[in-house]
C-alpha cells in the first residue's frame, strides 16, 4: 500500500504523474492512493494507475479557520483525514511536496517508510521532520520530473523515463 503526498498545483501534479506509473509498472499488485488537493484531484480521477484518491481541501481550511465555527470545522476535518489515512495501513509514503502540511499527512499514515526529500531539497526544510528516509536527487536529475522519480530509489526503482498517463474523461 503506497500513498503519494502531491497536493497542489495542477502543473506540479501532472509532473509527478510518472511516479504512480513507475510504481504501477514495478509493483502491479500495490494499492496506489494519491492525497491531492480537491481541485487537482479531479485530474487525478480515473487515472489508470491508480486505486484511490483522496482529496482535501487545505485552501478552503486556510479561509474557514479564523472564526470559532470555521476553526471547529477544520478541525473536524483534519482529524477525518489523519483517521482515513491512518486506516489505510499504507506501507510507504512518498512525499513529493516537501512542505509541512504534506509532511504533516505523511505522518498522520503512520507508515514505516514515508520518504522524501533531503534538506537542499525542500521548499520547508522543517517537513524533513515527518519523513524517516530522506533522498538526494543526482546531479543529473535538472528537471523536477527527474527529481519526483528520485524519491522511488528506497523502492529499488530506478525508472528515468517519465510516462505520463493523462485519463481523458468522456
């Protein structure tokens, strides 16, 4: 059971896409789940490598929180998450934002593996506190997709030729 950690933005999560082919192709049996924000999630839906997405939708928490009701609401909500996440038993996590709040999802998996970027690596280093493998992409790995494809190497996957299934909904 893996779950990719890419929220946002839609541009970023098309990149990321050869990441759940690369794991589809070397672990066909895995159940794959992507965590996305709710409006990149609706590219993600059907995607045929992989089994289930969850969405969440952490800009509208950032708005609703700074009233007494909203704040409540937030707070109810993230706590549905961590659970749905923590009853997932997912055996990896492959964070591929490197920010707080992804890592903060990653730990709320309770995984044994949650992987991620290493220091230099990360847009907010403190997100290195909720991942316990930590992965430095080659030197040669300039573009993002290449960088994205670096964190499966604790998976003893070694793809460097992105593939990018797009679903087309009808």
């Amino acid at each position: 059971r893996v779950a990719i950690l890419k929220l946002s933005s839609l541009g970023d999560v098309i990149h990321a896409l050869p990441v759940a082919h690369a794991l589809r192709r070397h672990f066909p049996e895995s159940n794959l789940t992507w965590v996305a924000e709710a409006r990149e999630a609706t590219i993600l839906t059907g995607h045929p490598d992989l089994d289930e997405v969850v969405a969440i939708d952490t800009r509208r928490w950032r708005t609703h929180i700074w009233t007494l009701a909203g704040a409540r609401e937030v707070r109810e909500e993230l706590a549905q998450v961590a659970r749905r996440l923590r009853a997932s038993r997912f055996d990896v996590v492959l964070d591929l934002q490197g920010l707080i709040k992804s890592g903060f999802l990653a730990a709320c998996t309770r995984a044994p593996l949650r992987v991620g970027f290493s220091l230099g690596h990360l847009r907010e280093p403190l997100s290195a506190l909720f991942t316990n493998r930590r992965v430095t992409p080659p030197p040669d790995a300039v573009h993002v997709v290449e960088q994205y494809l670096a964190l499966l190497e604790p998976l003893a996957i070694a793809d460097r030729q992105p593939v990018f299934n797009i679903p087309v909904n009808r």
